[in-house]
C-alpha cells in the first residue's frame, strides 16, 4: 500500500500531526472539515448553515485536489455541536452531493475545535 498525502490552499491548514487528506488504494479520505476560512483560519461568520457550506467548499477542495470530487463520494460522516441542527445542514448538504447520495453517518458531540457547530469528514474514489 502506498499513502500520499493531499495538501491545497482551498482548505484549512493542517495544525497538527494530520493531512487535510490522504490517498490511498483507490480512495481518498479526508480530515474533518470545520467552517474554516483557509485563508483566516477561522470559523466563518454566521450559523451552522454557514459553517456546513464552508465545511463542504473545504472538502470539495480537497478531493478535487486529490483527483476526485463530490460526486465520486461513497461515505460521509457529519458531526453536530447539536443533532436539532440536522435539517438545517441536510439542506445545505444536498446543494453539494448529486444523487446518488453517499452513505452517511451523523452524530452529535459534546464538542467541536474552535467552538464549531458543524464537522464534515469524506471517503471518495479516485
């Protein structure tokens, strides 16, 4: 197996000992992505809307960094400051998935990085 990590401007900056993704055996899977501005390093302004659609600008970056794309998505895993939240971010989400839909996992946390409300994290094909 061989592992190459995925690094654009489109997306936050790595601020650990991670990779906004990396590709492997086909696959690409990304970091968790906050609604980070990459070029503030921080959170968006506004709602939980807004912070899932710059969460998923983000995500996008990376996977077409990576030679994939939103539509080649076969997981995604949202997690919720707070699950009423649910709706709201499922109407920013389909403005960025085509049918058919990925699998999907959605959870609320006691808590996010930053104080963010949304996390979104990926697996697409290559």
């Amino acid at each position: 197996m061989t592992r190459e990590a995925v690094v654009t401007t489109g997306a936050p900056s790595a601020v650990g000992p991670y990779s906004q993704g990396i590709k492997a055996n086909g696959f690409v899977f990304t970091a968790g992505q906050l609604g980070l501005d990459p070029a503030t390093g921080k959170l968006v302004e506004g709602d939980v809307t807004d912070q899932a659609r710059r969460a998923l600008t983000n995500l996008k970056a990376i996977l077409e960094t990576a030679g994939s794309g939103m539509d080649r998505v076969v997981k995604v895993t949202v997690f919720l400051k707070d699950i009423g939240d649910f709706k709201r971010v499922n109407e920013v989400y389909a403005q960025f998935f085509p049918a058919p839909f990925p699998a999907r996992s959605a959870f609320q946390v006691a808590a996010l990085p930053l104080g963010g409300l949304v996390e979104i994290e990926a697996v697409g094909a290559l």
